[in-house]
C-alpha cells in the first residue's frame, strides 16, 4: 500500500508541477512510467494480503468481543498480532512521511 500510495502522490505532483508550468509533460510521463510497477504491486499485496487476512480475522471474531490477548492459545497466533501491528502503523506511517517528504521537496 505505502509503494502504490507513493507512487500515485509522486505522479501526481508531477501531473501538478506540469499543469502548473512548472515541469515538462516528460517529467510526469517518466515518473509515472518508473512507478507502475510498484502502483501495481502495492495493490497486487493489498489484494493478496486482504484474502490471506480472511481466516485470522474468522479466529478473532470466534474468540469473542472481549477476549483478552492471552485467551488466545495458540502461540503462533499471538506471535502475528504481535507482528502485525507494528508492521501496520510502520507502512501506514510511511506512506505518510513519504506523501510529506514529496510533497515538501518541490
């Protein structure tokens, strides 16, 4: 999601910055043409992702609305909730330093 999420900001800024005046049509062409591959990848893995997400999501519903952390027996279980929360808040704040970064450097 940060590689799609980035590379849609980046082309268009460029999209902006030609619109503006500012850039040549090519620099935005060219940006978009090097950003594909991870626009297209990054919603390949949130597809991907969000059907892999679909049994880990049956589990936690089962357990119940208040079911404490350690209810949950199964230690490979709590091992990826403990992955995946960091591994969240890392991409989506990502995507945000990113959209900042690029947005600021031009």
């Amino acid at each position: 999601m940060v590689a799609s999420f980035s590379g849609v900001l980046a082309v268009d800024i460029r999209g902006f910055l030609w619109m503006a005046g500012l850039r040549p049509v090519q620099a935005a062409l060219r940006m978009e043409n090097f950003v594909t591959p991870f626009i297209r990848g990054g919603l390949l893995a949130l597809l991907v992702s969000g059907i892999w997400l679909v049994p880990f999501k049956e589990r936690l519903r089962a357990m119940g609305r208040d079911a404490p952390f350690l209810a949950f027996t199964a230690p490979w279980f709590r091992q990826q909730l403990l992955l995946r929360f960091p591994a969240s808040q890392l991409c989506w704040w990502t995507a945000v330093i990113v959209g900042f970064v690029s947005a600021g450097s031009h």
